[in-house]
C-alpha cells in the first residue's frame, strides 16, 4: 500500500473513504485529480471488480492518464477495465447497447458541430428564414442550451418565456427549428454531442429496469472537475449514484469556465442537498507551483465575490516573479516569446514540451506559430480544427459513416457528389424535396427512385444508382472486413485517393498525406488487440467511428508529438500543468473578452479563466501583452488587461518601461540560427508518379491470433449446450446473457463488461 504514502493526510482520508458520499473542493494543484486516481486504485485493491467503477474525466486523455497511473497501481489489465473517459464517450456506450429502446439503432452516427450546423443551415433554407438573422452557430447554441437543461422540443414550445425571449430577438420561430432539427436527427439515426445526455437521461428516466442495472452496475461512481459540469451531466450521476451513493465528485469552483457552454456552479452546492451524508474533505496544499505563483493566483480570484473560500498555501521554493512583457504589436509578441523560450531551453536545459502558450481565443496562434517557426521551435497546437475536421478526413470518414449507417444525412449529402459524379446541387435539392414530402429519409429515396416522384431524368437516375450500388458492395463488407481493409477498399474506390493524388499544388499533396495518415491509423486501430485470446469483439469500421467521433481537441496528440512547445486555449488547458507557461494577448477586449466586460458574472468567469491560465504553472508564469494588433482586418491599440492590475504587486515584475517600445530581454536573439531546435518540414513535395503508390501493410497481428488452433481444451465452451437467452459466467467478464451465436462466436451481453463477442473455443463459461 505504499502509494497511500505518496499522499498527505487530507487526501489519504479522501482516498480511503471509499464508501457513502464524498466532495473533495479545493484549489488548484492541490491534488484532487492524483485523489481520484488513488482511490480508484485503493477501491480495486479492496477487490472491486473494475467493470464496476465508473470514472468521469473531462478528457479522453484525462482518462488514458489516469488509467496507466493505476495500472501502475493495480496492474495493467484491472485498470484498463474501469469504465472510464468522458461523459460522452461512456454514455455514448451505453447508448449504443440500449439504443433500441429508444427507437435508434445501434450503429447511430454521432454529428459533430459542423454536421449539426450544416442540417441547420438545410432547415433555415427550407423554412424560409434569414440566417443572418437566425445565424446557424446561434441557433445550435440555443439548442444545445435547451437540450442541457433537458427541455424537449415541445415544452420549449409550450414554454412561453423562452417563446417570448425569442420573439424579442427577432427569433420567434427557433423553437420550430429546434423541433423540425430533432425529427431530422431522429430519422437520420443521429445524435449530436448534446443528445448523448440527453437521451441517456430519457433512458434512465422512462427505462426503470436499465436505470437499475446501471446502478448496480456502477458501485462506485468518480467524477474529476465537477464544477463544469452541466445539468443534464449532473442528472445522470445523481441517478445512477441514487441507490448506492457511492459518489465521488471532485472540482474547484474557481475553476469552472463553461458556464457558456451550461456548466452550473450549483451543481456543487447542490451535492450537499442531494447526499445530506457527504463527507467534505479540504485539500490546501499546492503541490504544483511556486510560492509566488500560488501568491498571485489567490489575489487574482480574491476578486471574486462568488467563490467558496479556501487557503491555498505551498511549501514549494519561492521561485521567481511573474514577468510582464510589452511588444509593440502581436508579431513582436510572438517572437518576444519565441526567444524567451529559446532563451530558458539554453539557460535552464529545458525542453520543448516544458513550455505552453496560453491564449484566449484561437486566432492568437498565428503570430505565435510564425515566431515559433522562425526559430525553428516544434510546436503543437490543440483545438482549432482537428486532424478529424478537415475536409478530406470528414469526407472519407462520411463514406464510413454511411456505410455504417445509410440513414446519415449529412455524410450522406457530402459524398454524394465527391469525388464529382455528375450529381449536382440542384439534384440533391430535389433528392431531398422528395425526402421530406414523402417523410422517409434520403437513402430509402435513392435506393427506390422508380417509386417516388423525384422529378429527375432517366440519366441523372442512373448516375445515382451506380452510387448505390457501390455504397450496398462495400456494405455487404462491413461484418467480414477489419477497419483497415475495408477503409482501404474505400478510399480507392470511391476514387478519393486519386482525386487528392492529381493534384499536385502544396495543400493537394498535404491532403493526400493526411488520407494515409487516417489509413495508418485505422490499421493502428485493426491491429490494438484485444486483452483476451477469446473475446473476438471485431474491430471494424462501426469501433473506429465510435471511438473517432468522441475525440475532444486534446485528445489528437501524436507520438510526435510529445517533445514540443504546447499551443492551446485557456479552456483546453484545464487540469495540465507545465513547468513554464506564457499567457500571451493580456490586454483588455480580448482578455478580459469584450463581450465579458458587461456583465459581473462574465468577467468574474474571465478571472476564473486567467486564474486557470496561471495555476497551470510550475516554475514560472510570463504574461505579455502588445500595443497593437490586427482584429477584422483593421489595426486596433491595446491597453494593458484589468487583470493585470489585479496581481499583488509583489509577485510582479515589468520588462519595460512606459517610454521604452521594446522590452528589455530584446537584444540580440534574432541573429541565432542554428541552434539544434530544428524540425523538418512537412510537406515536401514526394516525387511525381502517375499512379497513387500502394500502401502496403503487413497482416494484421490479431488475425493470427483469433486463426483457431484445433483445441483440446476440455474446459471450453465449444463443448457447453450454448443457447440464444443462456446465462452464462465467465470468470473475468462475470454474468451474463448469450445473445446470438454464429460459427463458433457468441455474442454475450455481460451485466458488468457490456457486449463482448467470444470465440466459444477459447471462452471459459460456465452455464447458471
Ligand atoms: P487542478 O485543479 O489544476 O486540476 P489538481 O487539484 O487536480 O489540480 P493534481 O493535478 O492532482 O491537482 O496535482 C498537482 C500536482 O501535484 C501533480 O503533479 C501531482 O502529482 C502533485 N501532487 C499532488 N499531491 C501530491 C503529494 N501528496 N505529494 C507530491 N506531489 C503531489
Ligand atoms: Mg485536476
């Protein structure tokens, strides 16, 4: 038990009190998330299966962290068997198994923003509405809103306040929207990120007997970060923990910065009401940072006048001031900060990955990456538009998701005209003119044109029924093929690998490249294996979407990624930490935000919000700020941020003066060069061929391993009189219900593990 050792007395007593409610909110860096960690390590120790430990994380590699520190722990193997990642991604597993009882189908797509935007902008068009005035990403967050707050599209209707707020916006007909956007969805067998918890709550609300399997499921149910956390999130722990209460909810009300997004600070004070048994434990210790970064961050949100009060101290070394520099514009700032870090990595042996840029919006990348290559400095940027949002990913990925499930609408107007086959705008408008009338969907529509009147001549017809029949012959693929192979299959011939391979300019050869790179990963994909010899859970295309669409902007790091400078949001910075952080854009209207600065409840989240950027750091935190910049085109001057101000004095110290432009670490960086940063340049350009070249992969490794071997196995299950509707007990996944069996797979639905596909020659089950 020497892990306990590693912790102080308040979080020891967190960890081992394992049983009944526990709140743990306390400050940053103070450990809460290394107590979740622990105490699901001790809660396995005590013997609990892991398949009964729900964990919640703000990111799926929140999740992956903290399963390989209690694999560490417990062992490998127990720890990857915790249910554990983000509210979306575990609800959107139990979804998929409970899907029919709600009218989906299993394999339902999950729409991502730009989807959901685009269905919008397709309904806006057909009712007859503005979208400038009912602007699409407005509309969606309005939806997005009501859905967490679970107001369904009738009672958003019958609602005469919200009816009212939207007449005096010029809006009266969103709930309309709202309403005709569900049904499409609905009939799409799609889910935007929103449904996820939504329909999980519809779920455990009018499904009593799936509710009480979840809790019983669940006997011990973690969440990190709570205080961002929504309504509708809040619901479904407060379900699933109802029976047991075994619920851990850690989180720091300073840090909670989504309110925007319908993060409700309530939810903590609400944990008390909720459970009048919670056990409270404080945690005060800052283990992360300096005393004089731990000094400023408790003046910065002192200025707070909601906040719940804590005593955050450390005994960590003094450390240095938080230096402020000025540049003269948002390029200057770039390379100031450039050649800061340049600077330290010379002076201090540090390394790339020991140093974030912290921005409050996105567009700040820019001046900072150009700097950052100018010094030939690897960087990496989170969040913006993913490796899974550009155009040529989504587009592949849309045949996959079409042929997972045809009912997709929005996969399915993207593809259907690319690469180009003569099925024009006009086409589809007509496609789904036919759609509507007739209340079916776009895919019953193109698979029987001869029975609906769509309007289109006999030659527009057949181009869409080779479509079809290209779409049913990789169909017919999807249960035999693994992800790879078929992806493969795809991607040539649909003639997306030729398409991007003709054209030769810079950005056509880089799409290109990042098509293999999707190939590379699905064959990653294919090979993961599975843990045991006989769970044969196929690993296909329906996996590898589910497991894509969930990515969260952290989540994309690459192996290549681990040795660089950090680009992000303050907002995905949440729960990191790194040993130099800059907070770049300190000035006011853009930190504090502009549209912040009416409202006492915005600005105190923007101060939640550079209280999170500071506490990110270990060693030294560095603002700057620049006199002017770029914003819409137009050249604006900057005033230093409030926030600035805000900082105890003592913890400060200026790089300039106020008749100076340039900070004083300006001198003679520039002229360095080669200085051993260096990285290759991507995009170079591959040598010209005439036909896209082969990708050639090895067999998978799994494929070997599920090849039976003729066993003599006494024990196995080939032998038992196996059933559709047997129990049935196996000695890891525990109890539970065949499902279908075929040449010589069953599938079994285990009350704790979920769905697993067997192969009965190695499955060591037992008969109930
Ligand atoms: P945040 O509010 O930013 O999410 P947190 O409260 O979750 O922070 P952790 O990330 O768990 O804090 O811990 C901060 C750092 O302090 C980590 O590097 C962690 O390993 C370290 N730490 C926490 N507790 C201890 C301890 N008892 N002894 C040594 N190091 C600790
Ligand atoms: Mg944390």
């Amino acid at each position: 038990m020497d892990y306990l050792e590693k912790l102080n007395t308040s979080q020891r007593q967190a960890v081992q009190a394992t049983e009944g409610p526990v709140m743990v909110i306390a400050g940053a860096g103070s450990g809460k998330t290394r107590v979740l960690t622990y105490r699901i390590a001790h809660i396995i120790n005590k013997g609990i299966d892991p398949f009964n430990i729900l964990a919640l994380t703000f990111t799926n590699k929140a999740a992956q962290e903290m399963k390989e520190r209690i694999g560490k722990i417990v062992g490998g193997s127990e720890a990857r068997n915790i249910w554990m990642g983000t509210f979306h991604s575990v609800f959107a597993r139990i979804l998929r198994s409970e899907a029919d009882k709600i009218g989906y189908p299993s394999n339902f797509t999950i729409y991502d923003t730009q989807d959901a935007k685009n269905l919008i902008k397709g309904i806006l068009k057909e009712q007859g509405l503005d979208d400038k005035v009912y602007k699409p990403g407005l509309v969606l967050s309005r939806i997005s809103a009501a859905k967490n707050n679970l107001i369904t599209p009738q009672a958003y209707l019958n609602n005469t306040s919200l009816q009212s707020e939207d007449t005096q916006s010029a809006k009266p007909k969103l709930g309309e929207v709202y309403k005709i956007y569900s049904e499409r969805c609905f009939k799409a067998g799609a889910m935007d990120f929103d449904d996820l918890l939504f329909k999980t709550n519809v779920l455990l609300r009018d499904f009593p007997e799936v509710l009480y399997k979840y809790q019983h499921r669940f006997k011990y149910i973690l969440v990190d970060e709570y205080q961002d956390t929504n309504f509708s999130q809040y619901l479904i722990v407060k379900k699933l923990g109802a029976v047991l209460q075994n619920v851990c909810v850690v989180g720091d009300d300073a840090q909670s910065i989504y309110a925007f997004r319908g993060a409700n600070i309530q939810n903590i004070l609400n944990f008390k009401n909720d459970y009048p048994e919670v056990k409270t434990y404080k945690l005060e210790q800052n283990y992360r940072s300096t005393k004089n970064i731990v000094a400023a961050a408790n003046s910065i949100i002192v200025n707070n006048k909601e906040q719940i009060e804590k005593n955050v101290f450390t005994d960590n070394i003094e450390g240095s001031k938080i230096k402020i520099y000025k540049a003269a514009s948002d390029n200057e700032e770039g390379k100031i900060v450039a050649n800061l870090i340049f600077d330290k990595q010379l002076s201090e042996q540090a390394k790339n990955n020991d140093f974030a840029i912290l921005y409050r919006t996105n567009a700040q990348s820019r001046a900072m990456e150009e700097a950052l290559r100018r010094k030939n400095i690897p960087y990496k940027i989170y969040g913006g538009l993913s490796f899974y949002q550009r155009k040529e990913i989504k587009d592949l990925l849309s045949y996959f998701r079409m042929i997972v499930n045809p009912q997709d609408e929005e996969a399915l107007k993207r593809i259907i005209n690319y690469p180009a086959r003569g099925i024009g705008n006009t086409t589809i408008d007509k496609l789904t003119i036919a759609a509507n009338n007739n209340n079916v969907d776009l895919w019953t529509i193109i698979t029987n044109l001869n029975q609906f009147n769509t309007g289109l001549n006999s030659g527009t017809q057949s181009k869409i029924q080779s479509f079809v029949s290209m779409m049913n012959s990789f169909r017919v693929q999807l249960e035999a093929k693994n992800a790879f192979d078929l992806g493969n299959e795809i991607a040539s011939t649909s003639g997306i690998l030729k398409d991007l391979y003709s054209d030769r300019t810079p950005e056509g050869i880089s799409k290109y490249e990042n098509i293999q790179e999707l190939l590379n990963g699905l064959k990653e994909f294919t090979e993961t294996e599975n843990e045991f010899e006989e769970d044969v859970t196929p690993r296909g295309l329906t996996e590898f979407l589910q497991d894509v669409a969930l990515l969260t902007s952290a989540d994309n790091e690459k192996d290549e990624d681990k040795n660089k400078v950090t680009l992000m949001t303050i907002h995905s910075a949440k729960g990191l930490e790194f040993p130099y952080v800059h907070i770049v854009g300190m000035e006011e209207n853009l930190f504090p935000s502009q549209m912040s600065l009416t409202s006492r409840i915005d600005l105190e989240e923007e101060r939640r919000l550079f209280y999170v950027a500071v506490t990110r750091a270990e060693k030294e935190a560095v603002l700057s700020f620049a006199a002017s910049r770029y914003k819409w085109g137009n050249l604006i001057f900057c005033e230093p941020s409030r926030f600035i101000e805000e900082i105890d004095d003592k913890c400060l110290e200026y790089m300039f003066s106020e008749t100076t432009q340039a900070p004083r670490s300006q001198n003679n960086y520039e002229t360095s060069s080669s200085n051993g940063y260096y990285s290759k340049p991507k995009n170079t350009l591959p040598p010209k061929r005439n036909e896209p070249p082969k990708i050639i992969h090895t067999t998978p490794k799994n494929l070997k391993k599920i090849t039976p071997n003729i066993s003599t196995n006494q024990d196995s299950a080939a032998n038992l009189d196996l059933n559709v509707g047997t129990r049935v007990q196996h000695q890891k996944f525990g109890q539970g219900l065949v499902e279908s069996i075929d040449a010589g797979k069953a599938t079994i639905n285990f009350i704790s593990a979920g769905k697993k596909q067997l192969l009965l020659k190695f499955a060591k089950l037992e008969i109930l």
